[in-house]
C-alpha cells in the first residue's frame, strides 16, 4: 500500500480577468507526514495556490484534496485540518504572545486547561516562554515569525501551509527559522513550504515541485532532480557588445560534448557539459574564433537553478526579473 497523500491538486486553474493566468493547469500531491516545497520565482502562482488549498479562493477548474476533504464540496473540514502562516503573518500587535495563541485556540473551539497547556507547549517549542506575556509589538522579526508557526499550530492541524515564511528575515534569522521547520517534519506532520530561495527548497523539502508560469514544470526530491542533470553546467558571460544568438550557436556548433545551449538577452550563456573543466578552453576557443568576447566563466556542479533552467528555459533570476516574474499573483489577490 503507498503512502497516502495529504494534499492532491489535479488540473488547478486560475485567472484574473483576461490578462492574467495565475494558475494554468497546476498538478501535484504532497506524501502525509513530509515537507513539501512549492518553488517558484515571485508571480509563479505560489500564493494563489496556497489561497485556493486553504479554501480562501476559488479556482476556475480543477479538484484537489487536502486532510482526504475536497476543498469545494468540504471547505469547513479543510479549514479544520489545516494551520496557515501567511506571508503577512496574522499576529495582533498590540496583544501578547500568549494571547495570540489563546485567541485562535478559541477559534477553533479549544478553552479552559486543554488551551492553556497547548500555549504552554507552543511557547516552549518556540523559545518563546519568557516574551510570552510581552506585547507582540516589543518582539524582533525573528521572534514574530516563531509566534506565526505557533499560532498556526494551536488546533494541532493535520497539514500545515507556510507561505514564503522567510521572506524579509535576515540571513541569520532565517537559518534560525529553517531549524524550526526541519523540527517541524520530524512530528509527522505534512508541511507545505512555498518559497523563492533556491537554497531554502534545497535544505528543507524531502521533496518539491518546481513551478513557472502557474505550471509544475518539474517534481522530485532536490538530489534526484539534480541528478537528472549529468556533468557539469557551464554559465559564461560575454562581453558588452551584444551578440546574435544565431553567431553564439554557429561557433559552438563545433564544441563537442558541449549540450542544452541557453543564450538570453542578457548576454548569459548557459550549457552542459560531461567534464565542464575539460570543455571550457574549447568553448573559449570558440567564441575567440568567432570574435565574441567573453567577460566571465563557471563551470559548477548541477544545482536548483541549472534544474529551473532545464525545465523552464531560463534561469530563477532571469524569471524573478521578468515580466513573466511580475505578474504578481500577490498584487491581483489584494485586489480581490
């Protein structure tokens, strides 16, 4: 028997007005008691997946299920099963840590000793026991974020939403906040992490999907989706004067073992080679033959970014970039 599924989205589809597909055909299941990680550049659609499995949105087509509840036919028991950290964070600001966590136990119908113990273990797991009786205010980004995960956790949900949890949090804070997470995964519980960092996807997610443009383009654990990519990538950077792609593929046409060119309107070109130290001098050789000059070269091992690249025809940053990246799926939900 297979491991049942905590969250199934099958075929989500999702637009605002006639200019905007946020979400386009969106597909993915998520294993009970994992961390899943949802990757994408800003505008990918990551938001609005979370909105429409948490039952705060609707989707034009498509079915899912999350906690075994369809989220059209069955929201209410959705909204039981699952705790939600949304990017802006919930936290009332002029109440304390502790009343935060009492208010949403409250909501979901907890009272008396049962709630104040939960708060007592939630404060305890976060390190928040002493600015537990402090006003959320006086707490730093860090502390803030913890108190979020906590609140989210109070009913002790079956699925857990993350929503670009680090976004903001200093470099320091977020390393703190992804050993939070990883403990997190150990308590059997199903998280759903969205996140633009590469490197966040990378360390949590025992497994995630990759997504561009409202599409999983695609799915697997970090290390057998690098593994797909064999040898090394090769990323060069030619000079100031803009060169034809047609001219660029013409003189590596004559680079052997040298695959999946990418050359981008920003001068960057991306390829994959077997052995990336033995195939650059060729490449150099090449592009020096054609008098197309080179500003900067690295040869790497396969990571995220080279996987986003493969699958999406560009790289993570280039789609941060991009108009694509600015369709902003956060602006058309405000709107909402």
């Amino acid at each position: 028997m297979g491991k049942v599924n905590a969250i199934e989205a099958v075929d989500i589809r999702k637009s605002y007005g006639e200019d905007v597909v946020a979400l386009d055909g969106l597909t993915f299941s998520v294993p009970a008691g994992t961390v899943f990680g949802l990757l994408g550049p800003n505008g990918a659609g990551k938001s609005t997946t979370v909105k429409i499995l948490t039952t705060l949105a609707h989707p034009d087509g498509g079915s899912a299920k999350v906690a075994g509840f369809d989220i059209l036919r069955e929201p209410a028991l959705v909204r039981e099963s699952i705790g939600v950290v949304s990017q802006a964070g919930g936290l009332d600001r002029e109440a304390t840590g502790r009343e935060n966590l009492r208010l949403q136990g409250q909501v979901f119908g907890m009272g008396g000793r049962e709630l104040e113990r939960r708060i007592d273990e939630l404060l305890d797991q976060f390190r928040l026991v002493d600015a537990g009786k402090r006003l959320v205010r006086e707490y730093s980004g860090g502390m803030q974020r913890r108190l979020d995960v906590a609140q989210g956790l109070v009913h002790k949900p079956q699925v857990l939403f993350l929503d670009e949890p680090t976004t903001g949090l200093d470099p320091e804070v977020r390393a703190e906040m992804w050993d939070e997470i990883a403990r997190l995964s150990g308590a059997g519980l199903t998280v759903l992490l969205t996140t633009h960092y590469l490197e966040e996807a990378d360390q949590l997610a025992a497994q995630l999907a990759i997504v561009d443009k409202g599409r999983v383009v695609a799915e697997g654990s970090p290390d057998a989706l690098k593994r797909e990519l064999r040898g090394d990538a090769i990323h060069i950077e030619l000079g100031s004067e803009a060169a034809a792609e047609a001219a660029v593929r013409e003189a590596l046409a004559r680079v052997e073992g040298l695959d999946e060119i990418i050359y981008d309107e920003n001068r960057l070109l991306h390829a994959r080679a077997e052995d990336g130290a033995r195939t650059v001098p060729a490449v150099l050789a090449a592009l020096d033959g054609a008098d197309l000059e080179v500003a900067a070269v690295t040869v790497a091992r396969p990571s995220l970014d080279d996987v986003y690249l493969r699958f999406a025809g560009r790289t993570f940053g280039e789609a941060e970039s991009s108009d694509g990246g600015r369709r902003a799926d956060d602006e058309k939900e405000a709107t909402r």
